[in-house]
C-alpha cells in the first residue's frame, strides 16, 4: 500500500505557496508531495480495473502541479478546493482523449519488424523520437528548458528516473536495472515509467 506525506497545516501550506510563488522549486516540490494523498484520493473515485491507477495518478499530479502554480489565496478558496477542480478537470481531460483516440489507431498496433524479426509498434517509434529530442537538447546544453519541463510536466517518481536515466542533476547515466535496484522496483517498472515520462516530454514539445 501506497503510503503519503501528512498533508500541511494551514500556516505552513501559507508559507510555502508563499515562497513558491516567489519562484521557489522545492517549496513547489513539497506542496506536491503533501496533496499526493487528496490527488489518491480523487483517483479513488474514478479508477477502473481497465484503466492503469499509476496512470491515474500521474495525470492527477499533473493538475495538482497546476493548481499548485495558478492558485491566488487572495480570491477566498482553500488550495485543497481549488486542486481538487483541477485535478479532476485533467482527469475528466485524459477519459475524452481516450474515448477519442480509440477511433484511432493503436500506439501498440505493429506496425513493422527490426532486423531480428521483432514486431516495432507505432509506441516505439514515438519514445524513440521523444528519447532523441531529449538528448538533443541536452547536449545542445539547454539544460535550463530540460529542468523546467522535468520540473512542470513529470509526477516526482519519473523526474528521478530520467534525472538518473539521463545524468541529470547530480547524476551520472544509469542503466535501468541499477536504477530498479536503487529504487527497489522491478526494471520492466523503471522501463514503463520512464516510456510514460519520454511520452509526456514528446508530446509537450511537439505542442509547442
């Protein structure tokens, strides 16, 4: 069971959106992580047994983040009501998107094989794409636009992912097993977050 920080008290979540709005990252990154539990909370209603709860929450923590960045103390709501409209405003987002991409072709249709004979799907191809952006932009030493989309688009589990995938931050380049091991999860789960997290990136870059 997924265990969350207790959530702040009112004087201290004043202070931190506060120094957030200041421009201050990690008083942004503690909001976050002490409303995971109401962002759980929301999914809680809306989670099928079709659809991915890590999926679920990620996207909620992605409406967390921008209720966390847009919010104004000053027009009288409570940060905990204001996110919780944006949380499920991203929710609500993601089930038309689906409903809508599945008159569409799928990500996980082959489309091909390699040179071994196994099958390439469109999904390959695009975390490919957003693999080879990424690493442009790195060595091309935007690392100021890197740490802004890291910062603003991905949950903090793929954020250190791709920090330690990447070489990021602090980090030297890590191999996916010894990210696993560090971490304590198996590598097909590092695999799928840091494709969930190369998809995020691609498709905010391909929308600017």
């Amino acid at each position: 069971m997924q265990t969350f920080e207790q959530p702040l008290s009112p004087e201290e979540e004043a202070y931190y959106l506060k120094r957030s709005k200041e421009g201050d990252l990690n008083a942004r990154n503690l909001l976050v992580e002490r409303n995971l539990r109401l962002v759980a909370h929301i999914v809680k209603k809306y989670h099928q047994k079709s659809q991915d709860q890590e999926d679920l929450l990620s996207t909620g923590t992605i409406g967390l983040i921008k209720a966390i960045n847009t919010f104004d103390p000053k027009k009288g709501s409570k940060l905990g009501t204001y996110a919780s409209r944006c949380i499920e405003n991203e929710l609500l987002m993601l089930f038309r998107q689906e409903k809508k991409s599945c008159k569409d072709v799928s990500l996980y249709e082959p489309i091909g094989s390699d040179k071994e004979g196994n099958e390439i799907h469109l999904m390959d191809i695009i975390d490919s794409e957003a693999e080879d952006i990424l690493e442009q932009l790195i060595s091309e030493n935007h690392i100021d636009t890197v740490y802004s989309i890291l910062d603003t688009l991905l949950t903090p589990r793929e954020k250190e992912i791709i920090e330690k995938r990447y070489g990021l931050y602090q980090y030297s380049p890590m191999p996916q097993r010894e990210i696993a091991s560090a971490m304590h999860i198996s590598r097909s789960y590092v695999s799928r977050i840091e494709k969930r997290a190369l998809r995020k990136i691609f498709t905010y870059l391909e929308g600017r």
